[in-house]
C-alpha cells in the first residue's frame, strides 16, 4: 500500500509555479487521494464525500494529466499487444535510466481511476473512456520523451545510446502506428476483394468480434471499452470497405450496364441483321409475286392477243401450260361441243352419200376434179366416220386444232370458183361475191347447209342468183328452187333475176287464190315443172302447203331468214315436217336481233341433225351474255372463240367497211327533242292511268299497251284523236316537238338536194305525216303492209328512177325495211325507233348499200325525258351482242380457214382429214 501510495506521489505531476500559489489546494488533494487509496487498498468502499471529492480532483485533470502510461491489453488483438508491448519496451527502458517505480504507480492509478468509474453515478460512454485511456496514454508517452530529453549526457556510453534509441523509437511511434494500420488494411482489403461473396459474412463477424457469452450481461460497459480501437478501425476499414464497395458497387454496375448495353447493341445489331434477312426475304418473296403476276399477266395478255388475232392452235397450248383449270374445263367442255358437232356433221354427209349415190353434189369443174376424186373414190369406210377416235396426231393435238378440224369437216370437198357463171349478165361479180359463191358451193358439194349473213347491201341476193345459176351451168342442177321472202321484198328479187339472170325461168307466187291457182296450172304441169325458181312470201307457205309441198324442192332459201329465229313458230315447223327440201340456204343480214337462242334456232332449222340439242349450246355458249354468270375477259372471249368456231363453218358474213371500200361511210345523229306541251299531258295522263290498270293483274299486257300508248304521245298529239284535219297547218307542227324539228329541218333538206326516207313504226303517224307533206308541197310516196306487190315495184322503180321528182319516201319500217333498195335517197330519217336495233338498221341500210354514191346520214329522232331514250339504251345493249357473236367472230372466208387450205399444203389437208 504504502507502494501505491508513492507511486502516486511519484507521478504526481511535478508542480508548476502557479502551483505554489495554490499549494494549499493541492495539498488537500493529496491527501483526499492518500485517503482514498487507502480505503481502496483494504477493499473499502469509497464514502460519497471522498468519491465525490477524488472525481472532481481528477475531473479538473490532475490526476491523469503527464502521467506516462501504459496500456495492458492481455487479450487484445494482436496490433493491440504488439502496441503495449511497445509502450512497455519503452517503459522498461526507461525504468532502467530513472526510477523503477513509476509503472507501479501507474497501475495504482489506473486502478483508481476504475474505481472512480466503477462508482461513478453518471455512467461514462466508451468514447469518453476511450478518450480518457488514449490521453493518458499520450501523456506517459509525452512524459517519457520529456524525460528522455532531458538527461544528461553525462551517463555511461551504453546507457545513453539506450536512452537515445527509446527516445528515437517514442518519436517513430506515431509513423509506426499509421504504417501498421495503412498495411493491416491493405492486407485485409486485398484478402476480402479477394472473396467479394465472403464480404458480407465477414463483416457481420467482424462487428461481433467477440461471441456474447465472453461478456457478462450488463457488461456493455466493458464491451465498448473493449472495442473502441478496434471499432474505431473497423469503423475505417468499414467506410473505406463501404468506399470501395461503392467503387466496386459501382464498377460493377456500369460492368453490368456496359454488358446490358453492349448486348442491347448486339441484339440491335442482330435484329437489324434479322430485320434485314427478313426484309430481304420479305422482298424476294414480293418480287417472285410481282415476277408471277406479271408472268401471269404476260401470259394472259399474250393469250388475249392469240384469241384475238384467231390462233386457236397456239392458245390452246399455252392454257395447257399454264394452270388455270376453269380455262382448261372450258376449253375441254367446249372441245367436246365441238368433237360432237365434227361427228355429226360427218354422220350427216355419210347418210347423204349412201341416200344419194348419184351425188349432184359432186363437183364437176375440171379444177376440182382432182381435189374432189380423192374422196369421191373413198368407200363410205375409209371416208371419216363419227367412231374413227384414231385421227392422226395425239389427243392434244386433236384437242387443239378441233375448231380446225370440224372447219374441214364441214367443207372437205372444195371447188375453187374462179369466174361467175355465164348466165350471170346484169354485172361483175365483185371478188368477195365470188368467194360467197365459192362458200355456198362447197356446203352444196359436202352435203350441208348454211347462212349468208352479209351485212345489208352489199348482195345476198345477186351471190344466191349466182349460186343458182352455177348450179344449172355447172352442176346441172336445174331446180326447182323455192324462194321465201317478205311479200315487200318479192318484187326486188323479181327484178333482180330480171336483171341479173334473165334466162333462169322464175316466177313470183303471189296474189289472189284464183290468180295463184291459175300460176299453179300454168306452171305445175303433167310434164314437169315449168321454172326453175318459185318465188313467194311467208304465209303462203302455209296457205298453199297442200300444192307445194308436193314438190321436190332442190333449194330453199328464206330471204330475211331471221324470221325463223322462234324455231317453234309455225312457218319452220311447216317448212321443217311438210315440205321435201334437199338444201337449205338463209339469207339474213342481222343474224343475231336478241339472243344466242335465235342463233342456235337458225342454226337447228339449216341443220336440224347436228344442232338438235339448244340445251348444250346455250348452256355452253350463252354464258358470256348471262347477267349471273361471272366470266372474267378471257373467258368471256374464249366461249365467244368457241362459238365463232362452231358458227364459222356454217356462217358466212362480211362486212360493209372490210370489202366494199368505195361505199361511202354512213354517220348517225340522234336528234332530241322536247315534247310538246299536249304531248306531255297525255305522257302524265298515260302513266297515271296505266300505273292503275297495272295494279289490276294484266300486267304484261298492260305494260306493252303502255309503252305503245307513250310512243304515241312521243310522236304526235294527234294520234290519239280522230280528226286531226281540222286544226290549221301551224297546229299540226307545233303539237308535236318532233314536227316542229322536221319542219325546220326538211326545208334545208330539200334546197341542198338531199333526197330523204322517212321510217315510222305507226302507219297512222305516216297519215299525219302525209298531211303535214301536202300542206308543204313536198313530193312524197308512202309504202307500207297494205301496199300491194305488184305497186311496191312501181313505187321503187319511181322513187329510183333518175331525175325522179319524189323528195321523200315514207316507210312503215316492218314493211319497207327489208330488202328494199333505195339508194337513190341520202338521207334516212328514224321518226321512232324499234325496240329492236337491228330493224331500224336494216331500214337504215335501204339507202346505204351498192350503189350509194353519197354519204348517208341517218337521223334518229328522240323525245327527251320518254320511253323513248331507253328503248335507246336497250338498243346498245342489243347491239352489244350482235357485236360480240357477229361482228367480232370473222366470218369472212379467209378467216375460215377455208380459204387458206383450198390453197394450202396437201399435206395439211391431208392431217387434218385424218389420212
Ligand atoms: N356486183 C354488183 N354490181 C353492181 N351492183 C350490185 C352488185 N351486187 C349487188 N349490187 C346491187 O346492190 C344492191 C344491194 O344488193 P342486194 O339487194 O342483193 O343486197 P342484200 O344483201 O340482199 O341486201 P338486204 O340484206 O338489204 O336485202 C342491189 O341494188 C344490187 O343490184
């Protein structure tokens, strides 16, 4: 104890000068502090007045201030004890050169200063204790160096190098101190970062760095005091780990964003790669299809081209090779149609052969001798027969060229004719006559029968003069013939075989019974026959069925052959079962007036063996007119094609503009005129009244009675009325808005020297007309049903006749339509037109036709706002089938083909006939 109490004596700090002043003071305080350690040596409690006492000495700094201390940290870490060891290197050191007793004191002093804590009543924290150890700590080391300095030199030599090397080492101590810390945490930084996953773990551990159980509970105290360097270090360590962690956070993250943006940039890149293959792609496949589209579109175009152009043959293997099925089942549907037909038309000329053995069929022209002995020598057996499926060429080639093949079929024997016959004296047979000649002669020679479908004027009649004529010269086919025609055009052909070919004997049924029979006993004579032509009208066919049908007739040719369109109607049913007739032969020049329907009846009268089924035909053949049938362009030409091919054989037409070029041209002007006042009135009053009388069941009737009765009121007011001739001459044109035109317009006519023909549909509209003539002084001449046969002649011969005073012709336009000619007259005037176009046609084409030497010009006069405009209308629409069936299907002899093969390679010929 009395140990202690020196010690404490002993690093008491050495008293200043100020000291003195107080030394009362200190004195007191030296003894407070004795008594106190004495009552703590014998394990006394410290009294509060002493404690309180000794605080506030050591509070106010005396005791811990200078003392030289040194830490004992026995299970410190081991930076800790390398720290006291140095501190107590240096105390022993410093033991050895000064008084050894200074260290006890220290520890006597430490022990107090607990004490003092240990009851202290205002807890301490760790820091304050901390700082309390780390400035006692300081001080003993600022004391010692103090000390150190301070010896003299005087010592032995040893014993001052000692002193000067602890005084070295106290001074290097700081450096130390930063130098371990700095490697310490290098060390550990580098073995952490090593093992970043490790981090976590180790610093939990590190901030438990003692498990719980070594201290007591309520030892916090202890604890902190234990921990304050280490925390202190670790609190560094933690804030440079926490920096670097940041850092490495940090780099980390950017590593992370750099790769996300990296393989962002690499996806991009592959998807613009992939964009790029796949817009590649994309466009590759787009330009196969534009290549395919326009492929198809070539093929299509270059088809068309072929359809149009007529190469079947080349059309036909161009389907095949491509993949359109509908076309092929087209193409093969109608191959049939046409297969069918080559067969019957073969049947057909092998019965006619067996029944006619004698054949007047065969030709006798030295020129065709040699064509024709070929097949005349065949037996019936060799000659092509319906079952003979084995013709040369394989079955495609016999698909392509079936519309060739059913050609020469049909017109297998040819005869070439070169000049007309020389009973033919009225003129020169223009060339294309020549070859309707030629046409006409073949189906005689091959057995079959046909249609001249010329257009209007350019003469059918004068080619079937010729044809009867070469048929007496060449053929010894003498007759008889018969002759139908509408009883308005009998006197033209009369006086067309006057004219043309006088010595064949014609003569013109007609007239009353009494002077009909007397023409029967004249000519119908025990002997024979005294004609070779009968020329007579419809109805008396079927008056005089029982005289004529009597007869053998060698020929029948029906004029305006069209009038066999229904082939119900009475006269082809009379024709077809009463009559015996070798040949027959149409004349028409509009074969198509509505429907495929009334071509195919033409077609089942000529050939009633081989067109014997109107099902088939029009099923196949009508589609491109049907409104529910959807036929794109091609198709539509392919059927028409198809038809031609099938008609082609059988139908012969040319057109005005292809063979007669000098013809001068023929222009249509459609006039509009308003109606007039009266003239609408009655349009209102009919439509109002008739729309009742629909609703009272007659319709269709009603709806014919109507659109007669606004034709009416259409033309003139007066139609309606009975006396019309009471009204002054002003009346009767400003009544009617198509007079009030005529009355401007036939005046200019006149005094330009036109000549006009006027057609009306109304023969009581024609009476108006005549008295709106008279009270002008035109000179005019009507004709219309009532007009007699033996008058029309005259009428004609007038009205053509030169210098003829005549400046109109009035027409009713059924009668005076039909193969009149008046081409004397310019000017054609459509006062209403027909429900059907091609009657207004055929009116139109009286003026326009051989002989024509003016332009004609063809006025059609319209009621603006009336039935009449869409009657207009259904007029284009008929046309636009004619145009389609007709006027595109070449029917000219060079487009037959025929023509081509009669000069063509034998070889051909011989292909095609199958040998
Ligand atoms: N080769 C020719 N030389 C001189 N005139 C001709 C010739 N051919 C025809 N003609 C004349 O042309 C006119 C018309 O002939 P044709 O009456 O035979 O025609 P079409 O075709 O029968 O007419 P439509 O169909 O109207 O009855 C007639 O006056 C006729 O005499």
């Amino acid at each position: 104890m009395a140990a202690s109490v020196d010690a404490a004596v002993a690093v008491a700090p050495p008293a200043s000068s100020s000291a003195v002043d107080e030394a009362g003071g200190a004195v007191e305080q030296a003894r407070t502090l004795i008594g106190a350690l004495n009552l703590l040596s014998r394990n006394l409690p410290l009294p509060p007045d002493v404690l309180r006492a000794v605080s506030s000495i050591y509070h106010d700094g005396g005791a811990g201030d200078g003392d030289g201390e040194a830490e004992k940290e026995g299970d410190e870490e081991k930076e800790g004890d390398e720290e006291m060891a140095a501190a107590d290197a240096a105390e022993e050191g410093c033991a050895e050169g000064a008084d050894g007793g200074a260290a006890e004191g220290a520890t006597l002093i430490e022990e107090l200063e607990d004490a003092i804590f240990k009851n202290h009543k205002i807890p301490v924290s760790y820091s304050e204790l901390a700082a309390l150890k780390e400035g006692r700590f300081n001080a003993s080391i600022q004391h010692r160096l103090a000390e150190l300095e301070g010896l003299p030199s005087t010592r032995g030599e040893d014993l001052q190098m000692k002193c000067l090397l602890e005084l070295y080492g106290l001074k290097l101590l700081d450096l130390q101190k930063k130098v371990r810390s700095d490697i310490s945490a290098e060390y550990w930084l580098h073995k952490k970062c090593a093992y970043p996953e490790k981090q976590l773990f180790d610093w939990g551990m590190m901030r438990i760095r003692y498990p719980f159980a070594m201290y007591g509970i309520g030892d916090s105290f202890l604890m902190d005091a234990d921990d304050v360097h280490r925390k202190r270090r670790f609190t560094e360590r933690m804030s440079r780990l926490e920096e670097e962690e940041k850092i490495q956070a940090d780099i980390r993250k950017r590593k992370f964003f750099t790769e996300i943006l990296n393989a962002s940039r690499e996806h991009q890149v592959q998807l613009g790669t992939t964009f790029k293959q796949r817009k590649q792609r994309n466009d590759g496949v787009l330009a196969w299809h534009v290549r395919a589209r326009q492929r198809i579109s070539r093929q299509e175009k270059s088809r068309m081209n072929l359809l149009k152009i007529g190469d079947q043959e080349a059309y036909m293997r161009m389907v095949e090779e491509s993949k359109n099925e509908r076309l092929k089942m087209l193409l093969d549907k109608t191959n049939e149609l046409l297969e069918g037909i080559g067969k019957a038309v073969q049947r057909q000329k092998d019965a006619e052969h067996v029944s006619q053995p004698e054949g007047n069929e065969v030709p006798k022209g030295s020129e065709s001798d040699s064509q024709i002995s070929d097949i005349k020598n065949e037996s019936p057996e060799e000659s092509p027969s319906d079952d003979d499926a084995d013709l040369p060429g394989s079955a495609d080639e016999n698909k392509f060229n079936a519309g060739r093949r059913l050609d020469f079929t049909v017109h297998s024997i040819e005869e070439k004719v070169t000049e007309q016959p020389s009973a033919l004296e009225g003129g020169e047979l223009r060339p294309y006559q020549l070859e309707g000649l030629q046409w006409m002669l073949s189906l005689f020679n091959n057995n079959l029968n046909g249609i001249l479908a010329d257009e209007m004027g350019l003469g059918k009649t004068i080619q079937t003069i010729a044809l009867i004529a070469y048929l007496l010269e060449k053929k010894e086919v003498p007759g008889p013939h018969l002759i139908i025609a509408p009883k308005a055009v009998l006197p033209n052909w009369s006086n067309e075989f006057k004219t043309w070919a006088p010595s064949i004997a014609t003569i013109l049924y007609d007239g009353r019974p009494d002077e009909r029979r007397a023409l029967r006993d004249k000519n119908f004579d025990v002997q024979g026959l005294q004609f070779n032509v009968l020329l007579t009208h419809y109805d008396l066919i079927l008056k005089d069925k029982k005289f004529l049908k009597k007869v053998h007739w060698h020929y029948l040719i029906v004029d305006e052959g069209h009038r066999l369109k229904n082939h119900e109607c009475a006269l082809a049913r009379t024709l077809v079962s009463g009559y015996q007739i070798r040949r027959r032969l149409l004349l028409t020049g509009t074969p198509i007036q509505n429907s495929l329907q009334e071509l195919w009846s033409l077609l089942n009268f000529i050939l009633p063996n081989i067109f014997n089924s109107s099902q088939n035909f029009e099923e196949w053949f009508n589609a491109p007119f049907a409104c529910d049938v959807s036929l794109n362009d091609e198709e539509q030409l392919l059927i028409l094609h198809r038809l031609h091919q099938v008609l082609r054989p059988f139908l012969l037409r040319r057109k005005k503009d292809e063979v007669e070029k000098y013809l001068p041209v023929k222009t249509q002007v459609i006039l509009k005129c308003d109606m007039s006042a009266w003239q609408k009135a009655y349009y209102e009053q009919v439509t109002s009244r008739e729309r009742v009388a629909l609703g009272s069941g007659l319709r269709s009737k009603a709806l014919q009675n109507l659109s007669m009765q606004l034709r009416k009121c259409c033309n003139h007011p007066y139609l309606f009325v009975e006396h019309y001739n009471m009204y002054q001459r002003e009346e009767i044109v400003r009544a009617s808005g198509k007079f009030e035109l005529l009355d401007r317009l036939l005046p200019k006519l006149q005094r330009a020297g036109h000549r006009v023909l006027l057609f009306s549909q109304m023969t009581k509209l024609l009476d108006v007309l005549e008295v709106y003539l008279q009270m002008y002084n035109f000179k005019y001449m009507r004709l219309d049903g009532s007009t007699k046969t033996e008058e029309r002649g005259r009428l004609l011969a007038d009205f053509n006749k030169k210098d003829s005073e005549y400046f109109m012709f009035l027409l009713s336009t059924r009668a005076g339509g039909l193969g009149l000619n008046l081409q004397t007259a310019d000017t054609v005037i459509i006062f209403d037109s027909d429900w059907n176009p091609q009657m207004d046609q055929q009116a139109e084409d009286r003026a326009h036709r051989i002989g024509q030497k003016k332009e004609v010009r063809v006025f059609v006069l319209v009621s603006v706002g009336s039935i009449e405009e869409e009657i207009l209308d259904r007029a284009k629409q008929k046309m636009g089938i004619d145009a389609k069936v007709i006027q595109a299907g070449l029917f000219n002899t060079t487009s037959t083909g025929q023509a081509s093969l009669v000069a063509g390679d034998p070889q051909e010929r011989h292909k095609l006939a199958g040998n």
